[in-house]
C-alpha cells in the first residue's frame, strides 16, 4: 500500500495521511502542552488505532505506541559515531531496523533482512509531503506511527 503523509504546516503537530488513491486514511493529532509528544492516530472513520507517547528522561529518544490501552511497541533512534538509525521494537523476534537518511525523508524499513517499507520524498520535494509504501501483510499503523515518531525526532522545531 502506498501512503502519502503532509505535516500540518500551521500546527507541526498534525499529519494527515492518505491512501494511493488519495482519500484521507489516517489523521495524527498532536496534544498541546504536553511535557512530551503525546499524540492520537485515527482511521478515516475517526476511531482511535494508535497512541503515541514520548518517554522523558532517557538518553536516546524513545516512543511509546499503545494500541486499545495497551503497550504494542517502542520507537528508539540508534546512536553510533558514523549512522544513525532507528529501531521498531515490536513483540517478539520482529524488530524493524529503519536506516537512511532521516532528514531528507529517504530511508527503509527492513525486518528479518527483507525491505518491507520505504519513505521517499522524491516526488514531493517541493512541500512537506512524502511518500510511505508498505509492503503486503506488514502492520501499516506501526510503521505509518513510527514515520510520525522519526518526523517528530529528526524535525523537531521545524513547524512549531
């Protein structure tokens, strides 16, 4: 499935994410005075799928996303001297190894040594757009979230 996501200008605490065919699929709402980012992922039936929320007081950055109350994965951006990278801890042996080039909006997913997911901005460099493609059968709420969770880690102050 191809997604395409456009942070709010106005806001920066805002996405919207729409499916290939251009209809809204996914809406990332952002709380306001929050120590943190604490956000709330809604289909385009407007019912809550995921929360996200940024754990305080660690020495890398770290998010948290919950699905129906319940903690469902961690979002931690690797620190080395020469990469950078970020890593999706979901339940079980299948972690996510994000790796690319984060401020440019042009990295992959990978899980078990297979490309499941790729965000590109290639095709809209001109605004604040970038394409999402997610591999059939991969879980398109974690990754969409995550994509939220690296825009909000790597641009931070960008839209604010």
């Amino acid at each position: 499935m191809r997604y395409q996501m456009k942070q709010s200008f106005w806001t920066g605490r805002e996405f919207t994410i729409k499916d290939e065919n251009d209809l809204p699929a996914f809406k990332v709402v952002g709380q306001f005075f929050s120590w943190g980012h604490k956000l709330r992922m809604y289909d385009a039936r407007e019912r809550e799928v995921a929360y996200i929320e940024q754990k305080l007081l660690t020495l890398k950055p770290r998010f948290e996303i919950y699905r129906e109350g319940r903690r469902f994965a961690e979002v931690v951006k690797e620190w080395s001297w020469f990469d950078k990278s970020f890593t999706l801890d979901v339940p079980g042996p299948n972690d996510y190894a994000i790796e690319g080039s984060f401020w440019s909006h042009e990295y992959t997913f990978t899980r078990k040594g297979r490309r499941v997911a790729e965000v590109s901005k290639r095709f809209w460099s001109w605004s604040d757009t970038y394409g999402i493609d997610v591999a059939p059968g991969e879980d398109d709420v974690a990754i969409l979230a995550t994509c939220v969770v690296i825009d909000l880690v790597c641009h931070e102050g960008d839209g604010d």
